[in-house]
C-alpha cells in the first residue's frame, strides 16, 4: 500500500481497496490516528470488511473495532 497523510486527503473522499492482506485496515487506521491527533471535523468511516475468518492457515477481513472517543459515524456491512 502507498503510504498517505491525512494532511493530503483532509476534506475529501478516499476509498481503499486492494487484495487481502496488503495492509487495508492498518492504512485505514494510521489515517485515523492522524486524523484524531489534527482538528478531526466530521468524519464517516464505511468499514465494508467482512469479520475475520482463517481459510487454510490465511486471515481474512477484520473491521475496525476501537475508534476511539472520537465524534465518528462508523457504517459496518
């Protein structure tokens, strides 16, 4: 995963995607912390990962669980 400051996307829309295990949800989270440690504003986080599942030895999905004490609106699938 390329790695993105919250500085750069502030304000805007951002839609990560990729294959299973590339680092999705620690890209999701490093942003967070960033943005909880600036002026956060509003934000919706839309968390589409499945709950995490082991098939042959391989994790899958996992969703954001601890958002903190932040004023954030989490949409779960």
């Amino acid at each position: 995963m390329p790695s993105i400051s919250y500085s750069e996307i502030r304000g805007s829309k951002l839609l990560i995607m990729g294959d299973v295990n590339t680092g999705k949800t620690m890209m999701t989270k490093e942003l967070f912390d960033e943005a909880i440690e600036s002026d956060l504003g509003e934000v919706t986080v839309i968390d589409m990962a499945p709950r995490s599942f082991i098939v042959e030895g391989i994790s899958f999905g996992g969703v954001l669980v601890e958002l903190g004490d932040c004023d954030v609106r989490c949409l779960m699938s």
